[in-house]
C-alpha cells in the first residue's frame, strides 16, 4: 500500500479532526461547503476525513492566522490543485500571484469599507484606485 494513498483513506469522524486542528463542526463543514476539503461518507452518511484533509484544515487554519482571506485561501488551493504546489514544501507562489491575492484582499476590503489586516504594512506598494 503506497504512503499516497494511506494518506488519502478516510479513517477519522469529525469529532477526531475537531481535537486534532481545533476547529469547530461548523468550520469544518464550512471549509467543506467551500470545497476546500472532500470528506468521504460513511454509510450512515458520517463525514469521514483523511490525513490530507486533516492537512488541508491544519493549513486553512494557518492561513487565517496569518490574515489570509477565503478568497485569498481559495486562489491558494485552486493553485495547489492546478500545479500541486503545497504551502508547506517551499517556495509556494510567484511573487507575481501573491501580489494578486493580497492585491484583490484589499481591493475586497475597500469594496466592504473595512481596513484590511495588511493594508498598512502594504500601502506603500498598491495604490488603490476608487472605482
């Protein structure tokens, strides 16, 4: 059995994943309406997750710490999935692609009226223009 796919079977119901990223059902299943996760289903229809999607959560969470929003967690999955690249193993985006998601981060917060988290360390490389 490769380590790929131990790594890919679901073995874990929710109530483990909760203890082991110290997220909430919500969130998980929040992430998950997102499809940001894929948890497979029992028969009895429980969510059951594999290491990877435990891996997945652990790194959502690290991205909101950080300040990252869900579109900007998003754009990074949707590139890890277009080019497998993972946050952990290196060099993970150009700087040209995270200039454009912490670009359209504080373009979405002007469009809100809220100050992005970044938005001071970052205004002296992005003029925001008013649309």
């Amino acid at each position: 059995m490769s380590r790929e796919f131990r790594r890919a079977m679901p073995l874990l119901p929710i109530s483990m994943v909760m203890q082991l990223t110290e997220l909430t059902a919500r969130q998980i299943r929040y992430y998950e309406e997102h499809e940001l996760i894929q948890p497979a289903r029992s028969e009895g229809n429980r969510r059951m997750f594999s290491l990877d999607d435990v891996d997945a959560l652990l790194e959502i969470r690290e991205l909101l710490d950080q300040g990252i929003n869900m579109a900007g967690i998003k754009k990074v999955f949707d590139m890890r999935q277009t080019s497998d690249v993972r946050i952990s193993d290196g060099p993970i985006i150009s700087d040209a692609e995270l200039r454009a998601i912490l670009r359209e981060e504080m373009l979405q917060a002007q469009r809100l009226q809220k100050s992005s988290l970044r938005q001071g360390d970052l205004s002296r490389f992005f003029h925001l223009r008013s649309e």
